[in-house]
C-alpha cells in the first residue's frame, strides 16, 4: 500500500473514537466500513453528478421504467445516485441529517442500495441520530477526499480490505466464520496461480476467478491483486457468493469501491442457492466453515444428488454433520473442460475430508472419484493456530483438471506444519501467522516436489512426498475364526435363562426352572450333550421342554462359554464366527486379501477366513503420508513403553458402597486433582476401564498423566500404563500429535511412534518442572477469576456487583498476561539490561522507521550481550591478549561480536556458564543473528530512501528473526547480571552480598540481598553460573557507574580497547574509561587486576 493511501486507512480508522462509548468495538465496522463506502461513492460520482440527475429527469418525464442500464452508462460506472443531495449538502442542515441522509442513499442505483440494507444500515442511521453522533460522523466523512484521482480503485481496495482486517480482528468472537487470514490468503494464492504465471503474464488476458463462500472477499481480492500485480493488463473478473447478510455486503462494498460490478457478488448459500447455476471458471478457491452440518438443506441436496453427475453431488453424500466435501463437489462442478483451458481450485479444510468414512462410505467414494479422475494435484498440511478462533490443523488441497506432464497420476503431499512464526501477541485465537519467505519456501516445495521428493539428500525431503493416485486406496477385509464354546449351567446363567422372555411364555416357567435347578454346576464339552441333559432333566421335572431353534440358540447363547478349546459352533452347515474374535483389517489395494491371510494370520490362526461379503474399496489420504518423525534419533512403537489397559468393568446396579465407582470423563480429565473430586460412575452402562495414579489417560491429542497420589477411578477413555519412567515423556510426546484422529482404534494407539533416545530420567525431571509451572499458571488464573456463581451470595444486587468488579479485574488480568505471551515484552521483564530496555525501545515504537531501527538495535544488543559473555569465558582462559584487543581497536560493531561469539564455540570445550554451548551449532542463534546483522548492513548500504509502505514490509520481514533469537536465548533470564555494592562478612564461609539486579527495562534496578559462600567484589558485575557454583566476574567487560551527565548509574559494556585503556559504553551513549593492563598471571578464576 502506497504511503498516503495507509496513512488514509489510519485517518478512517481513527474516525471509530466517536463511537467509542456508544458502540461496541466489535461494532464498529457496522459504522465505519458503510460510511467509507458511501463516502467513495459520494466522491466517484461527482464528476456525473449532474449528468445523472439530468438524464434521470429526461427518463422519469419520458415514462421510461428500466432505467438501470442508461444510468449506469451515464455515470460511466456500475453504480450512480439520483438523489440532488451530497456529503456537503448534508452538512447544511443539521436538524435533518437523519432524514437527508436516507433521501440520499434511497437514491442509489439498486446495487449499492442492497448493500446499506444489509449493512442494517438504516437501523444505524437512527442509534447514531439518538446518540448525537450522526451529524459528526457525516462531518468528518466529508473532509476526507476519497476522489478516484486521488486513490485509484486498487489504492481503494487496499485501503478497504486494510479496513476490513482492523475491523474483523477487534471483533474477534466471529472473525474466523467471514474472515481468512491475510497471511493465509496470500499462501492459497501463491499455491493456485504460481504454476501458471508464465501464462498470466500475456498481455490482454481475462480470466475469471470464483469463492462459493466468499465472506467479506478477502479470497478474491488476494487472487485479484496477484494476477493484476504481475500484469497490470489483464483483465479479472471476481465472483462470489455468500450466506451471511452483512459480510455479502462488506464484500459487495468492496467490489464497488474498487469500481467492479457488485452483481457478481450473490447472496445465499452455494449448496442449496446455486446463483452461478453452469457458470464455467479459470481459477476458484474458498475456505468453508469447519465441519457444519448440511441438514438444513437436506432435502435439497440428496434431490441433486439423485440426479447423478447431471447435478453436483453424483460422487456421493458425506455425513450430515460436514458440509466440507459437498462444497468441493460444487466447486469441481465449475471446472472448465480441459479442452476449454481447464481450471484449478484450492480450498481448505480440517483433516477431516482426508480420512473420516470408512470403505464405501460417502466420503471414501468422493475421494475415490477424485482421485481416480486424476483430479487432486496437491494436498499441503498447513501449521497449527493459523486461523481465527480455532487451533485445528488445516490442509490446503489443490485441484485441476489440465495437470502437467510431471504431475499425472500422482498427487503431492506436502508437510508445511513448521512453516510458521509465532505472533507476539494472539488475535482471537490466532497465535501463528505464515511471512512472505516462509510462503515463498513452502510454494517452491510445491512447485519442485517431484526433484525434492527422489533427493535424499535435499533439506525438504522428509516433508514432501509423491504417491501415485492408486496408494490412496485400501481394501478393507473382514478375518473370523471360528466360535469354539463349551456349556455350564450356572446359578447366573440359570437365572438369566429363566428372565428371558421366552422361557417366561413356556407353559410352567417356574416348575421348568426348578427342574434345571439340579444341573447347576454341570459342564458339557458339545451342544447336543448339554441340550440332551436340559432336556432330560426337564422331563425328569415332569416339564415340557420347548421346541424349536430360536429357543435352543437362546439356551446356546446363554449357557454358553467361549473357549479356545471348545466345540466349533456351526448353523444351517455353516461355521459361526466369533464377532468377538473378528478382525478388520486394512490392506494397500495392491496386496491380495490371500496372500495376507496366509503369511500373516494362519502362521497365527490356522482356522482363520476372510469373509469375502464384508470386503470393501476405500479411499483415504492418511496423516501418516504426512508426518514421518523428522527428529534425528531411533523411533519405535509405543508398545514397547506402555502397555494398553483392556480390562473392563461394568457398573452393577444397588446402593452399596461396593459399587460406587469415581468416573474420570473427558472433561474432568485436566481439572481433577484425585478421583475422590470426581462424580459416580453410572451403573448398567458401557463397560469402563479402570485408571490410577501414574497412568497415562485420554485420547489421541489430549492426554494427562494422573498424579501418583490420584486414587482409584474408571474412564470411557485409553489407559496407558507406562513400563519404565517415562509417563511424563510419553505424555508430552503424545500431545504434540494433535492431527490424530479423534477417535482411533487401541492399535493406531500403541503403533505411535515415540523417540526412544528422549525416554530418559533426564527428560523426566525437565518435564516435572515445565508442567509444574503449566499447572500453576492454571491454578493462578482459576485463583484470581474463579467461576462468579461459585459463592454463597443471594443477595442479587450484591452478586450483580461482584460479578463487575470480577470483570474489572479479568480486564487487569488480561492485560498482566499480554507480556507472558509476547517474547518481546517477556524480554524487557527479566533479560539483562542492554536487551530489556532496546526490547522496550521497540515495543513502544510507532512509526515503522522507529520499528526497523528498534529491531536491528535489538539484535544487536542480543550479540552484544552474548559477546560479553563469550567474551568472559575466553579471558577467563587465555586472558585478554592484544590481537584479540586489536579487534576492539576502533570499537565494537555486531560483526565483532559475531566474531568473538563464533572463536569462543571453536575455542572453549567447557565454559563455566554451561547455557553457553548453545551457541556452537551454527544454524542456531548464531545464524539468527547473522541474518540480522545481513539485512542491517544491506540496508544502511541502499542509496534511496525506504518508503513508509517499503519499512512496514521490513519490520515484518525482520521481526520473526528477532523475536526467534530471543526465544532461542531465552535461558538469559536465568542467568541474572548483578552488580555487587558490598560483600558483608558473616564468618569464614558465608557472606551477605547486597546490590541491583541488572535487569528490566527501566533504570531502577531491583536491589536485593542474598547470602553466598564466595566472596565477591564490591563494584563489580557478575553472572550467576550454575547453581550453587562461583558466579562470573564480567570485570573489565563490564560496570556501573554513576554517570556524570545524568547523575544516574548506568550499565557499561566493552565498546573500544586502546593500548592500556579499555572504553566502555551504555546504551545512552555515554562512554567509561578504565585502565586495564593484562595480568600477568590469573587466579583459578579468571580475574586479574584492574
């Protein structure tokens, strides 16, 4: 965005403080983006103002009716006003701005009309009249010149959809159902259209692009700027369509702002309201909502449905409760024929439409048609907490019907779930976002999979992949053995027998059941010997037993116990299986169901069988495709390290304490701190599964590992008993994959893979301490805003108070925790000063030159620091000798402290502040710092000057640098740098050291006392080493010292050495000299005499 036209979004921008009060900031686009509307169309049809009004009389007195298409050709635009009346007439009557205003806009041409309605803007019209802001609003809209020679139509859609984003973000708890993620929209874009750039760079082109669920547009206009970007001639028509009222009229108002035709934006719901009915398109693309239900129109769509391929939906019908693969059906529908150019569409989803639906389900067979019409090009797994509102995981597919040579038969997949920075602050909900190099790097991963994917050795390997369309599909089969049973008449058994209905209708239910009554205990190894005997007794009884086989297979059923060694039960001739004992089983379309049952289940089950009914042809795109472990490192299966807990129980009915069992749900399951906190188990329900502390409980994505002390409780939910030492790992590990199904099978469970060189007591005692400090964080919050309805208030007046001054509170409290979340603020708490305060000199920042500057400061501070640091351990061994001087000679710049950074990893094997090491491998922090110190020097060595636009897109290419080398020198905060005032001395082994704590951002350092079994030296600054070990003197690298100039103290660092003098310099500029000559000799501390 040029500058004037940003500085133009921030001026419309700040018109929303007048409605600061009256409004909600969740309502404030209602106001501003209507009135920014009208405003630019207010300005745009001045110049035919009059035109208009003279051609519109000439229609009303000649009794003309359809006047739309002259207007419009009047005007020159798709839009015009009939109304006499304008901003500026507006502003001379006061009294009546209400009513002029909707005189005004009733005389818009019908397009923009229906946009105010569906902004509700009339309703607008009247709060803002009542509240006295009306009249202002309009005022301050007519200073502002939004004239098309001014701000071209691009320049206007920038500064709208700019609009847009500010105003979807502020009202967060609906941003996520109209409103993708620039960042996001800019990766689907670059992935749709970056395989055809060569073609959209011809002059004259015209091309069409489509999104079914269009929102407020931001799809369409990302794929608009992209083409016309390249080619500024070419010609693109956007189209869409939208169920929601307001956001299809903030889409529609940015098509007329940027000078479209708003006819080509529709109102209602893709599926069930096709406006586009055989509408062919180039390029389409659509983010739909996550797994809505589609019962709604139901009755439509298995009406098109029956119509087969004739209508949209002849591949088949998913589960009701997801509307995702109908939408991609609708989609392809608009494809056009490959002789006519073809199209490609992408379109993102949760993982669900990759594998929810078992073989032959509606889902499968969707999948099958796609891919078995060579119709899927791609599918890219996208990170985590992209969205707004969700931290689900999302695929990007693509699809086209024109693939390239390379691309026949085969689909690429690609792992793009580390492609990411961290936001520093989250926006409801979203808490990672995608910078153009990452966009750039994950469409060249695309782009050039088929040469990433057959190169070993290529970076990207492990993360892309290319499977023929024939490794989707699976055959599932159905393997039984056979029913082996051996009968035992039993005092349950006897008693169930004779409750069921059946016996109940026999001609003496009681005398029959007393003349069985003698058999109990009685066991028989065949059928017809146990029938025999029933038989016999109940004559014996003087009983008539029933006929017939339902009644037999009743007694069957109910005396019958299964057993490996018993009879082989057969009906009708057949041999019976044991559903107990069948088995499903999925195989690769290639392997025949045979072959498997031969190699890998008679070798186990000799009298196994497929039943050849039940077998089944799926289509999945399996997350396995996706992530393969990417750790360095030897994997195996779960099993190995937990075992599955299969035991059931069921709850028996009665009131004894003999049943009362704690029931651990899921959503107790983070919460419960023992099972005597949990509710009851229901009795005579599904079987449950028994759970104590140090178990592993939960489901794929969402585990916890009891507390020892947790008691005794039963669960609808996995159980994991963990073998060795290692439930904390397990734990950690097994949260971390998230894109597991929701509700996997116990095998899909135990075939995890887990990294078997983590599962150590070392890794344990660093998770005890990282979940320690999790549980804290939620005991805290739940501490300071518990639930407000959990007190014994009845007053209602009082609670109604309470619950206000909660809220004051929660507002504090959400403010206290912005800093915990932003890296940034994080560092200007607690790292040493000179990172604290350059952290803040950026944070409170404004203007994107500031921004920059701030940044590359900060950066640098960080090496500086670091450098201090290394720069200690290398005296502290080798003294301060004069070529390393000689690289101080004319000061210290970042390249310096790189420099000593660097000979320290090379030089010292073991360094007395151990967090050091975590500087030697080069493609860590190291590497950060070098490519800051890159982007400054390539910067300050440009000839022009960096427009405010040009800064704004290098603070947001430099920032997720910055903060990454924080974060990865985030051990700095436990490692204070204090400056020791004085040393007390308590007896011959302990000390009292008093002085500031150099940390913060502010020079009001925190004193402190503390006590020491090491002397240390007044006026000096050390670091504190490991725990319990000597703290390291920064002496001569470091000092404070009262300043002279501000009368303050202040923190020097090494900035200059000369031949017996060293300059030291603080972050105001001031500078210390101190003499310094190198010791001769140095103490088993590294300290020499000043």
């Amino acid at each position: 965005m040029a500058d004037d036209a940003e500085d133009l979004s921030g001026l419309i921008w700040s018109v929303a403080n007048l409605l600061r009060g009256d409004y909600k900031q969740s309502e404030y686009g209602r106001v501003i983006l209507p009135f920014t509307v009208l405003r630019r169309l207010d300005c745009v049809l001045e110049p035919t103002r009059q035109a208009v009004l003279d051609r519109y009389r000439q229609l009303v007195d000649a009794g003309i009716r359809d006047m739309d298409p002259i207007l419009r050709r009047t005007a020159g635009l798709n839009v015009y006003n009939t109304s006499p009346l304008s901003f500026r007439a507006l502003m001379a009557d006061p009294h009546a701005i209400a009513r002029n205003l909707r005189s005004y806009i009733c005389g818009f041409s019908p397009g923009a009309a229906d946009v105010l309605e569906r902004y509700g803007f009339d309703a607008q019209i009247s709060r803002l009249d009542e509240a006295g802001l009306l009249y202002p609003l309009v005022a301050k809209f007519a200073d502002i010149d939004l004239r098309s020679q001014e701000f071209g139509n691009r320049q206007m859609g920038l500064i709208f959809e700019e609009l847009i984003r500010k105003f979807s973000e502020i009202s967060s708890e609906t941003a996520g159902e109209h409103f993708t993620p620039p960042d996001v929209i800019r990766l689907v874009v670059s992935l749709l259209l970056t395989s055809d750039d060569d073609a959209l760079d011809a002059p004259g082109i015209v091309r069409t692009v489509y999104d079914p669920v269009c929102g407020t547009g931001g799809m369409l206009s990302g794929a608009q700027e992209h083409i016309e970007a390249r080619n500024p001639d070419a010609t693109i028509a956007v189209y869409g369509q939208e169920l929601n009222g307001e956001t299809y009229a903030i889409c529609r108002s940015d098509i007329i702002v940027k000078g479209g035709n708003p006819e080509n934006i529709a109102l209602g719901n893709a599926l069930s309201q096709d406006a586009y009915r055989d509408v062919k398109f180039d390029y389409m693309l659509a983010d739909p909502p996550f797994g809505v239900e589609w019962k709604k129109i139901e009755t439509f769509v298995r009406a098109e449905a029956e119509r087969g391929f004739a209508g949209r939906f002849g591949a088949g019908l998913p589960r009701i409760n997801d509307s995702s693969l109908l939408f991609l059906q609708h989609m392809i529908s608009k494809m056009r024929r490959p002789e006519d150019g073809g199209s490609r569409l992408a379109v993102v989803f949760n993982g669900s439409p990759l594998f929810v639906g078992a073989a032959g389900s509606g889902e499968s067979e969707i999948r099958r048609w796609i891919l078995e019409n060579d119709l899927l090009e791609g599918v890219i797994a996208l990170p985590d907490q992209l969205f707004y509102n969700t931290g689900i995981a999302t695929y990007l597919w693509i699809l086209t019907n024109r693939k390239a040579a390379d691309r026949e038969g085969v689909v690429v997949l690609v792992n793009a779930g580390d492609e990411w920075q961290k936001m520093r602050g989250p926006r409801g909900g979203k808490r990672k976002y995608i910078a153009s190099e990452q966009i750039a790097a994950v469409t060249e991963m695309y782009e050039s999979a088929t040469g990433i994917a057959n190169d070993p050795q290529h970076p990207s390997h492990v993360r892309v992949h290319v499977l023929r369309n024939e490794d989707f599909a699976y055959r599932t089969i159905v393997v039984d053995r056979p029913l082996k049973v051996r009968f035992e008449l039993t005092s349950e058994s006897l008693n169930k027998l004779s409750n069921s209905s059946a016996f109940r209708r026999t001609t003496d239910p009681e005398g029959l059941a007393a003349a069985l009554r003698p058999l109990i205990g009685s066991s028989w190894g065949v059928r017809a010997k146990a029938l025999a005997a029933l038989r016999a007794a109940a004559k014996a009884g003087k009983q008539r037993w029933p006929t017939g086989t339902s009644f037999e297979n009743l007694v069957r059923r109910t005396i019958g116990v299964r057993d490996v060694d018993g009879e082989v039960q057969r009906t009708g001739g057949s041999i019976e299986s044991d559903l107990e004992l069948r088995e499903l089983v999925s195989l690769p379309l290639h392997v025949s169901p045979e072959d498997h049952l031969e190699r890998e289940v008679h070798p186990r089950f000799p009298d196994a069988w497929i039943e050849k009914t039940e077998t089944r042809i799926g289509y999945e795109i399996a997350l396995t495709h996706f992530f393969v472990p990417e750790l360095a490192g030897s994997f195996d299966h779960l099993r190995r390290f937990a075992r599955l807990e299969t035991a059931k129980v069921v709850i028996p009915s009665g009131d004894g304490d003999a049943n009362i069992r704690p029931y651990l749900k899921a959503q107790d399951l983070h919460t419960a701190g023992s099972a005597v906190e949990l509710p009851n188990a229901p009795a005579d329900t599904t079987p449950l599964t028994l759970c104590r502390g140090g178990d592993l409980v939960g489901r794929p994505g969402n585990w916890r590992l009891l507390p020892q002390n947790f008691g005794e409780a039963v669960t609808d939910m996995f159980v994991l008993h963990p073998l060795q030492r290692n439930g904390r790992t397990l734990c950690e590990w097994l949260n971390s994959h998230k894109d597991k199904p929701l509700f996997a099978n116990p095998r899909d469970v135990l075939n995890t893979q887990v990294p078997v060189d983590l599962l150590d007591s070392e890794m344990e005692d660093f998770l005890e301490d990282i979940q320690d400090a999790r549980r804290k964080i939620q005991d805290a919050a739940l501490s300071i805003l518990p639930n407000v309805f959990d007190n014994t208030e009845v007053d209602i007046g009082r609670l109604r108070n309470k619950i206000r001054s909660t809220t004051y509170e929660a507002r504090l409290v959400a403010e206290l925790v912005r800093p915990v979340e932003d890296p940034i603020w994080r560092a200007e708490w607690s790292y040493p000063f000179h990172i604290s305060a350059l952290a803040r000199r950026y944070r409170i920042s404004a203007h994107p030159a500031e921004q920059k500057d701030g940044l590359l400061k900060l950066g640098e501070g960080v090496a500086r620091v670091l450098g201090i640091l290394a720069l200690a351990e290398i005296t502290a061994h080798d003294g301060f000798p004069k070529p390393l001087r000689k690289q101080f000679r004319t000061g210290a710049t970042f390249g310096t402290w790189l420099t000593v950074i660097s000979k320290f990893a090379d030089e010292i094997a073991t360094p007395k502040l151990p967090e050091l090491s975590r500087l030697r491998p080069p493609d860590g922090a190291r590497a950060r710092l070098t490519y800051i110190k890159d982007f400054r020097n390539d910067s300050h060595h440009s000839h022009g000057i960096r427009a405010s636009h040009e800064l704004k897109e290098d603070v947001e290419k430099l920032e997720p640098h910055v903060v990454s080398v924080i974060t990865a020198v985030n051990w700095l905060s436990s490692n204070p740098w204090d400056w020791v005032e004085r040393c007390e001395y308590l007896d011959e082994s302990s000390y009292r050291i008093v002085g500031l704590r150099l940390r913060g951002s502010h020079p009001s350092w925190e004193p402190f006392e503390r006590p020491s079994t090491y002397p240390l030296k007044p006026d000096r600054v050390y670091v504190d080493s490991v725990p319990g070990g000597t703290p390291i003197d920064l002496w001569p690298l470091a000092a404070v010292s009262l300043c002279r100039e501000c009368r303050t103290r202040e923190l020097f660092l090494l900035n200059q050495a000369r031949d017996e003098s060293l300059i030291l310099r603080s972050l105001e500029e001031h500078q210390l000299e101190i003499t310094y000559a190198e010791p001769e000799q140095h103490d088993d501390n590294g300290e020499g005499s000043p």
